[in-house]
C-alpha cells in the first residue's frame, strides 16, 4: 500500500480486484485507512461496498523492502483458516495477496467488532460479562488449537521448538544482548533442570495472552497475531498467558487476569486439552517472565546500537526490572 500512497484510487482499484477474486459480485473499495505501523507489520482498515452492503475488512501487509519477519503473510493466513476450521475464534481470512496484485506480501480478513486494549477490558464494569466469559473461552480455544496436533501443519513447515530448545533459543537471544543479568542466569540454570527435553508436542499459538483477543460484549470474539506459532509443548501457550507481565495488573488472578490456575487448568482439560502437570505449568510460567525480560533487552539492544531508533523500545527495556524481581518471587515462593 505505501508504494500506491501519491495514488491511493489506484490502491483501492487494485484491493478492490483482489476481493473480487476471492468472492463473488462485485466490489468497490471505498477506504484505506491505515491503523498501526511497525518494523514488520502495517494494518489498515478497509471500507468496501460488496453489492451495495457494507463490507468492513482488515488488510495487513508487510512494510514495503522487507520481508516479513519468521512466518510469511500466506503461512499465517492458512494457519488462521486452519484454526478457525478447527472451532478456533479468529477473524475469517478472505484473500491473501500475491505479487501480480502490486500491494505488498500480506491478506485481508474479516473485521471483527471488539476490544484490543487489554487493560481496558479487565478493568471496566462494561466488560463485567465478557470478563466472566473469557475463562470458559480461551481454554476452549487453547485446547482446539493444541488438539490441531503437529502433524495437520507439517506442510506449513513451522519451527519445531522443545522446551528444551525454547530455552537454548532464549538463552541465544540473550547473549547476543550481551545480558549480565544474575537473576536470569539462575533462571536460565533452574529451567534447565525443571523442563523436559522434549515432551507430546503440537501446535501452539506462541503468544496467546491478553493483549491478543479480541474481546466482544460477551467475550473472546478472535484470537490474533498468530506470527509466533510453532510445533511446541502446550504448556507453553498456558504459561505465557499466566506471565505477569499479561495480567496488567490484575494480579489477583494469575491466567491473563481474568481467571485463577485451577479453575483455567480444569476448564482447559475439560474442554479436551492435555492433563496440565501443575508443577511444570509454573516452571513455563517463570520461563514466560524470563523470555519477556529477555526481549525487553533486545529492544534496548535494538535502540541502542542504533537498529531501531525508538524511545519506546528504550522505554520498554526498563522492564528488565520488573522480570527480574518476578523471577525471584517465583524462585522463593514457586508462584506469583
């Protein structure tokens, strides 16, 4: 879209072909409208007419000279349509782009009404009911999505990451930082010993926790950003949204701040996911603050030798703090 910027006509001329290669009848494209911009990710809102209805979509395209960063635009949309076919919560993919469109690598999909910004649905009294929801709903949606197994996206070639792996990754990412941090050290040496070098791995979405729903009056309306999915332990999905840092605050209820441990583990087991070993849920917990520290240092990392200047990546490698005195509560205390 940024290369058609001195002639947007042309930009929605081209939109408006791909949509009607994707469905039938005829389509104007009446609005782009750009949303949010980053390093690997522009999101616009798009206004079309689709046989004299309105037709709200969203185009999410990679930045113009760049590919996209680990999985590809076409990857995440047949991972998306995948998901959603399996019972899944995500915005329908309508058309992916291919270079003949003259728009960038990248796909359109369904605009889905709701809330994106975490804080204010865990805190506001409108959201009362959707808040309640969101228990039942992503551990449904957490054990369709493991339930989808590795073997169903082998032709997607995703990474394949153990525990065990997932850990020499981190740590690799960490050292490139040139991290001298002592309390993830001790980290990185418990972890070792409390994570499985492999495990009964699938399908994980990578970083599902709030911050990536989409949240409706009633509840979960779409899982987003499914750029991070790989072949991994279930876990893993479960700890990350169990971190701290995702509860914003709500730290009276330790899953994504909105449900306690026990009532998420039996919700998600009930709803056909794996039996959670309680112990291990914890150890992926404290790994989940430590991969977070771990890249707050690579975005200071990343301001400070000039990659990317950006105050608010500097801002965020603050946080380095926050995980730290984290991981010691959970190393003292086994829980946070």
């Amino acid at each position: 879209m940024e290369q058609d910027r001195t002639d947007p006509g042309a930009a929605r001329a081209r939109l408006a072909r791909v949509l009607e290669r994707a469905v039938p009848g005829h389509v104007d494209v009446e609005a782009v409208i750009p949303l949010s911009g980053g390093a690997s990710s522009l999101t616009y809102a798009v206004d079309a007419i689709r046989e004299g209805q309105t037709w709200r979509l969203i185009l999410q395209v990679t930045p113009p000279g760049q590919t996209a960063d680990g999985m590809s635009r076409a990857v995440q949309a047949a991972l998306q349509t995948r998901a959603g076919n399996a019972g899944v919560r995500v915005a329908e993919v309508v058309a992916v782009l291919t270079p003949q469109d003259g728009l960038g690598e990248g796909f359109v999909m369904a605009f889905v009404e709701g809330e994106t910004l975490a804080p204010r649905w865990l805190r506001d009294d409108s959201y009362g009911e959707a808040r309640a929801a969101m228990l039942a709903d992503c551990a449904e949606s957490l054990a369709r999505i493991h339930a989808i197994g590795a073997e169903a996206v082998a032709d997607l070639r995703l990474p394949v990451l153990t525990p065990q792996a997932q850990l020499r990754a981190l740590r690799e990412t960490y050292d490139r930082c040139e991290g001298t941090v002592p309390v993830f050290e001790l980290a990185f040496a418990v972890l070792a010993d409390r994570l499985p070098e492999n495990g009964d791995l699938a399908l994980v979405h990578g970083d599902f926790r709030s911050g990536n729903f989409i949240v409706g009056d009633t509840g979960l309306a779409a899982v987003v950003d499914w750029e991070l999915a790989h072949v991994g332990h279930p876990l893993l999905d479960i700890g990350w949204l169990s971190t701290n840092t995702w509860r914003f605050g709500q730290t009276q209820m330790p899953v994504g701040g909105f449900a306690e441990r026990e009532a998420f583990y039996a919700a998600y087991e009930a709803a056909g996911g794996r039996p959670v070993d309680r112990d291990l849920a914890l150890a992926f917990e404290m790994l989940g603050s430590l991969r977070w520290g771990v890249m707050c240092m690579q975005m200071g990392a990343a301001h400070l030798s000039g990659e990317v200047a950006s105050v608010e990546r500097a801002a965020i490698a603050r946080r380095v703090s926050e995980t730290e005195a984290d991981i010691l509560f959970m190393l003292k205390n086994g829980a946070l």
